[in-house]
C-alpha cells in the first residue's frame, strides 16, 4: 500500500488531486443543474414539488458519481504525461482536456435537447451522397479535432499556459464546491425520500 501511494504522490500533491477533481466535476454539474432547471416546472406540473426534489436529487447524485468516475480516469491518464512535468502542469493539461471534452459532450447532448439539427442544405448533401455516415463523421471531426488539439498545441508551447490554467481553475473551484455542497443535500433528500 506504501509504494502506491508514494507512486502516486511522484505524480501528483495532494492539492492536485483536488484541483482535478474539481475540474472533473465542473461540467457534470454545470450541465445537470441545466437539465434539472429545464424539467422542473414540468416535474411539479406532473406531479408536485417534493418529487420535482427528489428527480433533482437523483441528477446530482449521478453527477457526482460521474465525476468520480472521470475524475479517476483522467488522474489515471496523467501517468501517461512526461515524467519531467511538475504536477500544476501536469493537473493543469489535464484539467484543459477535461473542459474542453466536457464541452463537446454538453454540445453533443444539447442538440438532442433543444432538438439542433444540421442546416437544411448540408442536410440534404449528405443524404445525395454515397456515404452519408462517413461525410457525416467526417465532417464532425473536422470541427471537434481542431478544438482538441488546437488547445492542446497552444497550452504546450506556451509558458504561462500552465498559470492561467491554475488561475481558471481556482475561478472554477468555487463555483464546483457549491455544486458539492448541493450533491450532499441531494443525498440526504434521497436518504430521506427513500426511508419515509
């Protein structure tokens, strides 16, 4: 247990470590609380505000489940980094993968959401043609991967990318434990729904 832990500690502090998950939690929470202010009018219409609660409560709940999840990946990720890094800048690397993986996610569940749909003439380009699903992946990596990497060639080339990663961090760590504290009430909501 002692030489994972100082495995570990090699790669990453203990502040670290937080950072990340904070980062990791960020667009999860960001984008259930969304959802959540979307469906509650109609939860309570359905039903009453007490279950419109518990629905909320369960969203956070997976919310933060989920960032556990990728929390542990991407901390898991960040073994694969140079060994020379020092650990803002390896926390700070992966904290830009995070935001900008979440935000194409969020993108992509949008559309379905608000019922997003291609514009009309590329809609119909791609049903004439012979592959509409290859046209069709092709042109959404031409639009997801520059905004990958793009960030990515930037945050390496540039000396003060790993500072202003740990300055957007703290803005957002604020905000993410406030998520926290509301994945906390939602869990004691759930508790309470389910023992009554």
């Amino acid at each position: 247990m002692n030489t994972v832990f100082n495995f570990i500690t090699r790669r990453y502090s203990r502040q670290g470590l937080w950072s990340l998950f904070l980062t990791c939690a960020f667009p999860l929470h960001l984008w259930t609380l969304i959802l959540v202010f979307r469906d509650m009018s109609w939860v309570i219409e359905r039903t009453n505000v007490w279950d419109a609660v518990g629905v909320a409560s369960y969203g956070m709940i997976f919310a933060l489940a989920e960032s556990i999840l990728i929390f542990i990946v991407m901390a898991l990720l960040g073994f694969l980094t140079p060994r020379q890094w020092d650990t803002e800048r390896r926390v700070a690397f992966l904290s830009l993968l995070v935001i900008v993986i979440g935000g194409w996610s969020i993108f992509g569940q949008a559309r379905y959401v608000w019922n997003w749909s291609l514009p009309a003439p590329l809609f119909q380009f791609l049903i004439s043609s012979d592959h509409p699903f290859r046209l069709l992946y092709a042109i959404y990596l031409a639009a997801i991967v520059p905004t990958i990497l793009l960030p990515v060639y930037l945050f390496l080339k540039s000396r003060n990318s790993t500072r202003w990663m740990q300055e957007f961090m703290e803005r957002l760590s604020t905000l993410t434990v406030f998520y926290l504290v509301f994945d906390m009430i939602g869990l004691v909501i759930v508790i309470v729904r389910n023992l009554s």
